[in-house]
C-alpha cells in the first residue's frame, strides 16, 4: 500500500521537503541493527527464518510420522482386548449354556440362573465385536489412502487426526458413567428376572448372578486399553488442538515510509 502527498508549488515543496529530512535526522533515533531492517526495501532474511521453524512439508511428515506411530503403538493392545473379553464372554456363554441344559443346581447357580447369564454374556459378546474400537482398527484404515502428493498428504493427515480422535472417544466412552450404568442396569434387570423366576427363596440365586455380572462388567471397562488417551494428549500437546490449521511461522509485516520523488511516500508489505 503506497500513500502519496502532491505538490503544491515547487518551492514551497522543496522547502517542506527539506525541513522533513532535517527534523527527522534531528528527532529520529538512530534505529537499531533488528529496527532498521523495516525501512527502505523489503529483504527480510528468509533463510534463517526456514532454517528455524519447519516449513509446511516438513510440518506435514512430522505429524504423518507421529500418527503412523501412534497407530501402530495402541494397535497390539486394542487387538488383545477386545479378543480376551470375546473369547471370556463367549467361554461363560457355552458354559452357563450347558448348565442350563443339564438343569444344574446348587447353592451358586440354578437354571435359570444359567439361562439368564448365558443370554447377558452373548450380549455383551456382541457389543465387543460389533461396536467400533479404534485403538485396534485405526491404522487399517490410516494407511487406506497411501498416495502421493501434497494434497494427498493433506487429506491423509485430516484423517489421521480424526481417527486419533475417534480412538480417544472410544476409550472416553468405555470408561464413561455410561459403560458402567449400562453393565450395571443390565446385571440388575437380569438378577431380578432370576429372583422373579424363583421366588422368594430365588434371592441367592439373584444376588450372586447380579453381582458377578457387575462384577465382570466393571472389569472390562477398567481394562480398557488408554494408550489412545496418552498419544492424544502427546499430539495436541505438541501441534495444538486436532482441527486447527498447522501454523508454519509467523506473518511477515514490514513497512517504511521514505521521502519520493512525488512527495512522501509509505510502504506496507505482508
């Protein structure tokens, strides 16, 4: 942006001109060595300024780099568990099936009992193996899209970064109050079908089979793997919230303002 002052009168400007360079060589300090780099024309030092902060390429592979680890460290884990906890609840499964078949009973168990935590172990089977577990799919699905090129990156990083944060939501919501109410509510509701089924002297039966489904559900979300909570932490710790843009270096201005050959002259570059 240039502004420029016209003439009015080649003496008279001769004269304002003049008095302008004197007063600013008399009231002006002399700038130092950082200051005096804003006047006169624009050479700001851009190869110090590259060799200090990352450019976005750099950037870029730093961040592909972190979340490539990132993936590969939580993977082994959430693969274990939700392996042991379907392997468990399918085990309890056939074996509380089998003793509801034989009509097993004793002071433990009855058949109904059986009955009743062989229908809550396949449930909570299913929820293990159908609902999504990030800490264990995420980096299938972040080396989807290999190709090359800038933009290519690009959008791998955006999709890197919203399945790190959708591994962290998992892990949030396995260790949430709603994890835990809903093992819960289902541990009740299955002990009270037990005590209804059996009567009053059924309350044994119902106590112990609440208890040891509350008992297992707590455990499960407890063992919920939290590497995803840890690198999570790590990445926006390093390079900011995960949806704002990475910040190469800071914006450039510089001006001067200079006597011209048309007057007084300011100069604005960014």
């Amino acid at each position: 942006m240039v502004l420029t002052c016209g003439k009015w009168g080649a003496g008279n400007f001769n004269v304002a001109r003049g008095a302008l360079v004197l007063l600013g060589l008399v009231l002006v300090p002399r700038p130092s060595e950082g200051a005096a780099a804003r006047f006169g024309p624009p050479e700001p030092p851009r190869d110090l300024r590259e060799a200090a902060a990352p450019t976005s390429d750099e950037l870029l592979e730093e961040r592909l780099e972190y979340l490539d680890a990132a993936f590969d460290d939580m993977r082994p884990g959430g693969i274990v568990w939700v392996a042991f906890w379907a392997a468990v609840y399918q085990g309890l499964f056939a074996y509380q099936l089998t003793e509801a078949v034989r009509g097993t009973e004793s002071w433990m168990t009855s058949r109904p009992a059986s009955i009743v935590g062989a229908v809550e172990c396949e449930i909570s089977f299913v929820l293990t193996v159908a609902l999504p577990f990030r800490p264990m799919t995420a980096r299938r699905q972040f080396h989807e899209e290999m190709s090359p090129g800038l933009k290519s990156r690009a959008r791998r990083l955006a999709r890197g970064e919203r399945l790190l944060l959708a591994a962290k939501g998992d892990v949030d919501f396995m260790r949430s109050w709603i994890s835990h109410v809903a093992y819960i509510g289902m541990s009740l509701v299955g002990g009270a079908i037990v005590w209804g089924i059996e009567g009053r002297d059924g309350w044994k039966h119902a106590l112990i089979s609440a208890g040891g489904g509350i008992a297992l559900g707590i455990v499960n979300i407890w063992s919920t793997p939290i590497k995803a909570l840890k690198h999570h932490a790590v990445y926006t710790g390093k390079y900011g919230e995960i949806g704002e843009p990475a910040v190469v270096g800071a914006l450039d201005i510089q001006w001067g303002v200079a006597p011209g050959p048309a007057g007084v002259t300011a100069w604005l570059l960014f």
